[in-house]
C-alpha cells in the first residue's frame, strides 16, 4: 500500500476530512482524528483503534501492524508499516477506527 492509497481509503468514509496535527496529514471525523499518515515517517501510518482490536490486528499481521510509543500504543494507537497491507485488508481496519470517533 502507498500512502495514496492509504490517504484515498481514508477519505473514502462518509464525513471524513484531512487536516494535519504536529505536521502530519491526518483523517478526521467531527474533528477527532482516527487516522494519521506519516507516523513515525513516511513508510508508516497509524490507526486509533481499541487495545482490543490492536491485539488482534497485530496477531493477525505482526509485521504490519505494532503499537505506538507510549502510552499512545498502550491506549490501542497502532502503526501500519504501509509496505506490509494491502488496501482490502486494511479497509475494515480504517472503517473499525473511523466508526469509534464517529
């Protein structure tokens, strides 16, 4: 996955708008972000999902996916190592994260 593909698949939800926070693009709904691009670079992105969901996307995928630093990951912050997704796999990941700050 590239960080196009990343980018057009978060904008792909209903209400989602791109902003950017500590110089990073990010996805947002109702101004809460989601989704960030280019975390920790830009081989990488994040997802905010729940310490739940991080744990089964990262069995599931454990050199994809692993948690932010901090308390950030411990909170379910997960990366997504880009290179390692494809688009359909990532998709209902997005959606799951998309949907939680909705």
């Amino acid at each position: 996955m590239t960080a196009d593909q990343f980018r057009s698949l978060a904008l792909s939800f209903p209400g989602v708008e791109e902003k950017a926070h500590q110089s990073h693009p990010d996805f947002r709904v109702r101004n809460k972000i989601f989704a960030t691009l280019g975390y920790p670079d830009e081989l990488h992105g994040m997802v905010k999902l729940t310490p739940k969901q991080q744990a089964e996307v990262m069995a599931a995928a454990p050199g994809a996916f692993y948690p932010a630093a901090g308390a950030w990951g411990r909170n379910g912050s997960t990366v997504v190592l880009l290179s390692q997704v494809i688009p359909r796999e990532l998709e209902p990941i997005l959606r799951q994260a998309c949907e939680a700050v909705r």
